[in-house]
C-alpha cells in the first residue's frame, strides 16, 4: 500500500503538512541522506529474507527516480556478526534492517543492523563505496558497532550524526528483551574515522560514565574520567524481597535480572556496603519497572527517593535529595559535583510511579584507592578450526580483578572491537570475519583502574 510522507519546517509545532500522499514503496526502517550535491537517495529494508535496498528521489515530489537497487544482503557463514542469538550461537538467518548512511571524505558508509534486536549480539555492521547506490564492499573492520556484554548489552540499528565540534556520535538500541522481546533502551557512543577512512564504533567501557566534550576530539581516552566500577556483586541489605528478585540482582551488573521489594511504599530501601572506604565520583540508578500496569505517558511517571552515603553504617548523609523530583528518569545518573568518601550507600523510596520498588543495577563508581591489577600474563587463544567465526580465550585469574576487556581487530593497531567479561576468566566470541586475520589483547581491570594488556595475539 502506499504511504503517506508529511512535512514540516518546525517539528516542536506539531504542524504537518503532506509532502507525498502516495509514496509508492512499501517499507520498514526508512532512511533519508541528502548527498552534497543536493541529490536524494533513500535506503530501507527489515527482512530475514531480502536485503537493503537503495533508491534515488525527487527532491521535489519524492517519488522514486528509477527501479529500487539491491545492496548486499546476509552473510552469515562468513560474517559471524550476522547470526542469530545472544552470542552468534544460532543458525537462524538474521534480520537485516536499520539502513544509516554515513558519508565522510568522500566516501559512503553504509550501516545496517543485525542479527535481531533481542540479542545482546545486536549490531552495526557498515559497507563502503565511492557512490551513493554502490557498489558497496563489506568494510574491513565489521562489526562496525557492538556492544556484546556489560550491564547492558548490544549497539544494532543506530543513527550517526556529528555535534557542533565536529565530533561524531553513534545512537544505538540496547536489549533488555525481558517484559517484551522489543523492551530496549539508548546508548550513545563516540565514533570515529582513522586516517586511513576506518569508521570504528568505540563501545569499551561504554556504560561507565563518559563525560560529554566542549571541543573536538580525536580519540576515546580523551572523553573517560577513570571513575571506576565499585559496586559490582556487592553485600546489599534491603528492606524487604520480593520473591525471585533477591537483593544481589541489583549488583550484579546485568540489566535483565533485578531485586524487588515487596511493595512499592515509601520507606522501603535498599543498602550497598563497597566493603571499603571509597572515593565514590557517580551513582546510576537504574528502575526495574516490575508490576507495573502504567501504559503510555501519564502524569505520575516519575521517582521520589533518598540517596545517602556512609563512612560507618551508623551516620548518614544526604549524596542526592529527589524527595521533590517530578521528572521521569528511570536510570538516574547523579554526578556529584565534589567526590565523597563511602563504604556505605543507601537508597530509600518516597514515590513510585507504578509497582514495586525495584533496581536492576545500583551502579556506584569512583575509585577505591588501591593499585590497578595487572593484565593476564598468557592469553590461550583458539580459533575454531571448524567454524572461523569463533574463537575461545582463556587466561589465568588474577588477583584484585574486577573483569577484563578484550580488544580485538584485522590490524594490530586497529584494535576497535571490544568485549567484557565480568566474573570469570574465559570467552568465546563468535563474531568475526571467517575470511579475515585477527588481533587481540586482554585487558584487567579492578575498582582503581584498567590495566592494558602488552601481548598482542595473532591468529591466522
């Protein structure tokens, strides 16, 4: 059937006038890029069957100039970005979706998303060509953007844009996939172009704090603070449970398990003990939303708490007053504007806007002022001899470890990918190019900093 596109010169107005009443193609996840010459090419698709298509406008009536081009389509015996599951495990073909086009010193830089949007192996994958309609040739260095584990996980179906500075920026979906296989969040990430025009996602790290910069930058290291993770697994104390929802859901650093209270009443609450005195920068709180029957936006859709720290558990001082709060932020982020030192921290409900008082993460980060760990020392990596996409890794644990960071690329020093683990000291990935090289090196991290692994592996 064919489609409706409206106009406007001010979106706040909610003035809209039609622009086509008949667009002819029928479609799912459209996209817009006007070229620098002022000519107008439109890129859809959703399908686990067809691929992205391309197609120039008319400026002037946007109706197609010519026959929709085919651009590429799955790979996923080759691309092990591709397939389907939380971590590439499943033969299912992929949703290919999410067309995004880029184009920067000349070139054009077209992204997509795969493998389907409840996976936390959801990502960008780019091509690149010379023209707008291609042909296009699958980039180097794929996936473009991934995000595989952390808190929370996967970067698929993401717009990229540049800030005043000139500095560019990847706005991705993230899964949760617990209430609703579509429940996801936004995650925005820095994005750059080396000098050799590989356009490169940076994920590492990505849901610690981040400042936003004033200027243009030209590296990741530039944007992050060193506030560390210090409320991963955690003694929590809580006032009541609910049952299935134990209180060490809210340290264990996975967005899609959660603790909750029995009720949401005022003065139910929730106490974390960092197990030392802790210079503590940040605390995100991050809202479960369990049993609630709110749909849509109403009035009443915000959170009242108390956010205090403690030196002794016995004294208590206020870290956050959002006893009066109105607005609705159910991951708040406070950054305080002086550090405090804190073993204690402990937040108690005024207002709930539906259900129960629920977290899925009290994330605190900082710094708890000991010695960075070191990285692991021998790295066995193993490439599947059957299957190319994947490779197992595996090291000795250290002490003092909080997680590790493995950095991975076609090049040594292109090193774009990352992957986090947490609480254990081994991974398979199963993300790569079967026809490609690889790179890598693992990184340590613990509650006073990251440690960069100097052994780089290579693997044929």
């Amino acid at each position: 059937a064919p489609l409706t596109i409206y106009k406007t010169g001010d979106p706040k107005s909610g003035r809209w006038s039609v622009a086509n009443a008949a667009f002819p193609i029928g479609m799912t996840d459209p996209d817009l890029f006007l070229d620098d010459d002022g000519r107008l090419y439109f890129y859809y698709g959703c399908s686990d069957k067809n691929p992205i298509y391309a197609v120039e406008l008319d400026t002037k009536t946007l109706n197609p100039i010519g026959q929709p081009i085919a651009l590429f389509n799955s790979n996923k015996k080759e691309h092990g970005w591709e397939r389907f599951g939380d971590y590439n495990e499943k033969d299912d073909s992929p949703w290919v979706e999410g067309a995004w086009m880029t184009k920067h010193n000349g070139k054009y830089y077209l992204q997509y998303a795969v493998p389907g949007t409840q996976f936390k192996s959801y990502c960008d994958g780019v091509y690149v060509s010379d023209k707008p309609l291609g042909p296009f040739t699958v980039a180097a260095h794929n996936p473009l953007s991934a995000k595989p584990e952390g808190f929370i996980a996967a970067a698929g179906h993401s717009s990229t844009f540049q800030d005043i500075y000139g500095n560019y920026w990847h706005i991705s979906t993230m899964t949760i996939s617990q209430k609703h296989m579509f429940e996801r969040r936004l995650g925005l990430f820095p994005t750059f172009f080396d000098n050799d025009g590989v356009m490169y996602v940076y994920t590492g790290f990505g849901d610690f704090p981040y400042k936003v910069p004033n200027k243009k930058i030209s590296s990741p290291d530039e944007l992050f603070p060193k506030w560390m993770l210090l409320s991963y697994n955690k003694p929590v104390a809580t006032s009541s449970e609910l049952q299935g929802h134990p209180a060490r859901y809210a340290a264990d650093e996975e967005i899609r398990t959660y603790w909750s209270a029995k009720t949401g009443n005022k003065g139910e609450w929730i106490a974390m003990d960092l197990q030392k005195l802790s210079t503590v920068n940040a605390v995100q709180i991050n809202f479960a939303e369990n049993n609630t029957k709110t749909m849509g936006r109403k009035p009443g859709i915000y959170y009242q708490y108390l956010l205090e720290y403690s030196t002794d558990g016995q004294t208590w001082k206020p870290l956050a007053d959002k006893t009066k709060n109105t607005t609705d932020v159910p991951h708040d982020y406070i950054e305080l504007k002086m550090p405090v030192k804190a073993r204690y921290v402990r937040l108690t409900n005024y207002h709930m806007a539906d259900g129960t008082f629920a977290l899925a993460g009290l994330r605190v980060f900082g710094n708890a002022g000991g010695k960075a760990s070191t990285a692991p020392d021998k790295v066995d990596a193993v490439r599947s001899q059957i299957d190319r996409c994947v490779v197992k890794m595996s090291w000795a644990p250290k002490p003092d470890v909080v997680g590790y960071n493995v950095r991975y690329g076609t090049q040594k020093d292109k090193l774009y990918n990352n992957y986090q683990i947490l609480g254990k000291n081994s991974v398979t990935i199963g993300n790569l190019n079967s026809k490609q090289k690889y790179y890598f090196v693992v990184d340590a991290f613990n509650e006073n900093g990251i440690t960069k692994g100097d052994k780089v592996i290579e693997l044929e």
